[in-house]
C-alpha cells in the first residue's frame, strides 16, 4: 500500500483579535418578611484582577461565588489594584446563585454581558458592617477575578454599609466584553512566499456569541461550521464576510498552551484537503471564540489576489487573542 501524505500550508497571523473587560456590582439589602430593599448601591464599576485574567484563559466556572469583606484600604494606582488577589477583611462568600441572565449592547459601544444574582443567608453577616465585595471562583483566599470598594449611590465614594439580622444580602455581578472599534491592518503575512496584508475586525457584535459564553475559558469554541472561509470582502462588525462561503471540514479547533500574565492565547484551526476550498481563493476567514467572533481578510500586496485553497493541501491558521481592562 502506497501513503500519499497531504502537505499542510499554515499561516500565523499574530495579532488582531483584542477585546476589552469590564465588570459592575450592585449591593441590595432585601427584608425576609416584606421583600422591601432597604440599601440599593445601584451598579458601581470594580477592578478585574491579574489573577482573574489568568484564570480565565485556564479554567471554566470562575464566576461562580461572591465574597464581602470589611476592609476600606485600597491601592491609588490602578496597577497596584489589579494585582491583588483576595479581600482585604473576609467575612463570608456564598455560590448561592439565583439567577443568570445574558444580552447584547445593540449600539456602539457594542458589548455582550453576563449578570449573576448571588445571595447571602438571611442572618449569616447581619450586624456586620460591610465595605469590599468580590467576585470570583473561590470561597475565600485568593480566587477572585474582581474586588471593589462598595460605593455609596449618590456621592460614588467608598462606604459601609450593616445589613440587618432579618436582611438577604444580594450581590449582582455583571461583566461585559467589549468588541474592538479600530480595525487592525497589521501585521502582513506569508504563505508560500507571497505576502498577504491583513484585515482583523470583531464580527456580528449584537450576536448571543458574545455574550453566553462569559464565564467559561476564553479560547476556541470548536465547530466546523463556524470557523469559515469566504471568498468575498470583510463585512461590518454587525455581519459576517460577503460572498460565497466553505466550511473548514474538522472540529479540531484548539488553545495553544496559555503563558501566565501574558494574557493572551494562540487559537488556532486547522482544515481538512475538503475544507475551505473556494474557486475564487479566500478573501476572508471568520473566527468564532468563546470571547465572540472576529473576521480577518487576506489581500495579496502587490497583486491583490485571494489564498488559494484546494484539495491538493491542508492547512493550519492561527490568530492571537488578547484581553484587558476596558478603561
């Protein structure tokens, strides 16, 4: 028996798929009796943690408990903040979660978000005062994504605030990530000695994909029907790349392995001999994450020509996705 080996053409394309992080908290005091709210904080913005956003790039479930403290001691420089890891004055946590909700911006600036209701017992912290709340996938120590300085509703400065023996505390997190609005045209790649330039954008931004999987490890969401190739220009961020399209032909979508504090992660996708083949070549690619969706275009410079794709070859593309703060 003769082994006919298929050559695989791999193209790295090194940066271009950047969103940014941001999360809210709001604090209620809830009476067991009447169900009246006696302290309403509303939402105030909290800092994401170092820590939180290396563990996201490595585990699932980090958004799976909320604790409150009594310290109301905070770094000033915001670098100072984000690299600590747990409450300053812990007094209690809880993964009592009693409800999930997800949704979309539908304007600029377009993000998905994800908020989580958790309670605390009725009795467990009455007559404790309160000042820090956090976020993370832990019950105590250092397992936070989040912390904050609960801040009073009307003058937005730190508080404390002494829920009463007959009180539920409840603590909602919402964190949203937020689709790039610049488009990234650099770097240029190579394949087979010819130079592509590039196009990133995010893609479909109103879509559910940027929103249902927040909470769960940023990376690759394996299909093969949405890790496409299309032989038509970049669309919008609303929709995805025009003209005719091909599905790559394997689930075998991947996360290179993740290098703590870099905050970033090599998703990568290989195809099949069957997979991405357009009689016009590709133009676009879609790229489909568990931080949303992005499309990047390939034009040859000088020539404009798309990357041919045929039976003859199989090949591997990979992107850099990167995340931060949202400031």
């Amino acid at each position: 028996m003769t082994n006919i080996i298929i050559p695989r053409k791999e193209i790295l394309v090194p940066i271009g798929l950047n969103f940014g992080m941001k999360g809210f908290f709001r604090i209620r005091t809830i009476n067991k009796f009447s169900g009246k709210c006696r302290i309403d904080t509303g939402f105030f913005p909290n800092t994401i943690l170092n820590s939180g956003r290396n563990i996201m790039a490595d585990t699932d479930f980090w958004m799976t408990w909320c604790q409150v403290g009594t310290n109301d001691v905070f770094p000033e420089l915001l670098e100072d903040r984000q690299n600590e890891t747990a409450l300053g004055g812990w007094i209690d946590g809880t993964n009592d979660i009693t409800s999930t909700t997800n949704g979309q911006s539908g304007v600029a600036p377009y993000y998905g978000w994800k908020r989580r209701v958790y309670r605390f017992p009725v009795g467990d912290i009455g007559g404790k005062n309160l000042s820090e709340v956090g976020v993370g996938w832990g019950e105590t120590g250092s397992t936070l994504i989040s912390r904050a300085p609960i801040l009073d509703p009307v003058s937005h400065t730190p508080t404390t605030i002494t829920p009463l023996s007959d009180e539920i505390l409840e603590v909602s997190y919402e964190l949203r990530y937020y689709a790039p609005t610049v488009d990234v045209t650099t770097p240029s790649v190579v394949l087979d000695g010819i130079t592509y330039d590039t196009v990133t954008k995010a893609c479909r931004v109103t879509d559910s994909v940027w929103s249902s999987s927040i909470g769960n490890r940023i990376g690759v969401l394996p299909s093969s029907l949405l890790w496409d190739a299309w032989d038509g220009a970049i669309g919008t961020v609303l929709t995805t790349p025009n003209g005719n399209q091909a599905d790559c032909d394997t689930n075998g979508q991947y996360n290179s392995a993740y290098s703590a504090n870099s905050y970033e992660m090599q998703v990568n996708c290989p195809t099949g001999s069957t997979g991405w083949n357009l009689g016009a070549g590709i133009r676009c690619i879609r790229i489909r994450t568990t931080a949303g969706e992005y499309q990047t275009s390939f034009t040859a410079n000088p020539g404009g020509a798309t990357i041919p794709k045929s039976i003859a070859y199989t090949m591997l593309m990979s992107w850099t996705l990167s995340w931060a703060e949202k400031v």
